[in-house]
C-alpha cells in the first residue's frame, strides 16, 4: 500500500517564481495536513482540511502561500510569488481519523528559493 | 493551548547501549494522544510509538518503549540496544482526542547520535 506521495522532492527556484508542491494522500484518508520545516521554527501546520474542505488556514503564512484539494486524492500548496524565507522542507500528511489520530507523513518536499 | 517541550537537543549513544529521550508536555484535556516521530537524514517522518491518556500500561514497540508518567505529564522514549541505524532526529507530539481535535503538536526535537 502506497504510503503519502510528494512531488517533487527537490525544487529550487528563483526568487519571484511560483511554486507547486503536490501531494497525494493514502487512499481512504479523509484528512490531509500540510506541514512546513525550518530550522528556526520547527513543525508548523499550515494547513488542514477535512474531506477536502479547508477547515483551518491559520497557519498559512501570508497571501503569497494558497492550497487546494479539488478532490480526495490531491492537493497542491502554491506560492506566488516565492521569497528567499520560504526556504524550508514541506511536509504532506493524511490520516483517518480514528481511535489515534495518527497521520501518516509523506517524505517531503525541499524548497530552496534563491 | 499545548505545549510541547524536549530539554535535549542533543544526545549520543554508544551502538548496544540504551538510552532515553525525555519530553514533557502542558495540556487541560483528560485523554489525548502522545507519539513519537523519528527522521533520519532521508527526512522521512516515521512513526516509532504511540500511547493513549487513558491506558496505564507503557506502550512496546520492538527496541522502543516509553515511561509515560500521567500526572508528571511526561513522556520519555527509551531505546535499547542501539544501532546505527537509529541515528536521527526525534520528535516527541501530542494531539487531543475530542471532536474535532486534529492539531499535532511538535516539540523542537532531540538529535540522537549512535556511535560506533
């Protein structure tokens, strides 16, 4: 069983460019988390959706960064245009929401913008 | 809100040995979920133990074991028998379990070396 896919799993790009990162979640998973890693801030959700709703974008750091799921199998987190400081590691997750709640992490996507 | 707090950023081991990562946590909620995530330099996030509030036994899980202390609200991750392979960043997490509980909260991480 395919665990969570991420396309692409390098990216770098210029400054001003716009950025796609993708992602498909296990299949049945009705969550999906979009994560980013920096050495100075850690784990951060940006964020969750829910049966393919956004239900909390708080963490979205500004309008530059925008993300969809148009259906069940796939989500895109977008940024436009890309600044140096979006330089970090994003992480896909999905999980079914159970007894653990545990969410099943995809293996990431490397964002350098120079 | 929760917090999550790792006191060790770094740590090292000799390969064979055992050794404990600590990590305490701040929470109002009477049932929650505790992880513990590695990632190793592939950066792949996996999944190494999990432990429910509610159940007194500590959690197993091969080589890996916790010491989870309910009203300390810690959650410490032992590893016996160290190998190379388990050189990696560990991260210790909460989540609640109420209705709509969905955000995983990370500490900072310890950075285990295992030495040969």
């Amino acid at each position: 069983d395919a665990g969570v896919i991420q396309s692409p799993r390098h990216e770098v790009t210029e400054m001003g460019q716009e950025v796609t990162l993708r992602c498909k979640p296990i299949s049945g998973h009705n969550s999906l988390f979009w994560y980013r890693q920096t050495m100075m801030r850690g784990l951060e959700l940006l964020i969750y959706f829910n049966n393919n709703v956004p239900i909390d974008d708080s963490g979205m750091p500004e309008d530059r960064f925008s993300a969809k799921m148009p259906n069940a199998s796939f989500s895109t987190l977008k940024i436009q245009p890309s600044e140096p400081r979006d330089s970090a590691v994003y992480f896909c997750a999905s999980s079914l929401a159970d007894i653990y709640n545990e969410q099943f992490f995809g293996p990431g996507t490397r964002l350098t913008v120079l | 809100a929760q917090t999550v707090t790792q006191s060790q950023p770094e740590m090292s081991v000799q390969e064979a040995e055992t050794v404990t990562l600590s990590c305490t946590y701040d929470t109002s909620e009477s049932n929650y979920y505790l992880f513990w995530y590695k990632q190793p330099p592939s950066r792949q996030m996996i999944l190494v133990i999990r432990q429910e509030a509610y159940k007194q036994q500590n959690a197993t899980e091969n080589r890996f074991s916790v010491n989870f202390q309910k009203a300390a609200k810690s959650f410490s991750l032992k590893i016996s028998d160290s190998q190379l392979g388990d050189t990696a960043m560990y991260f210790c997490a909460f989540i609640g379990s109420g209705a709509g509980s969905y955000q995983l909260t990370f500490g900072k991480g310890t950075k285990l070396s295992v030495i040969p």
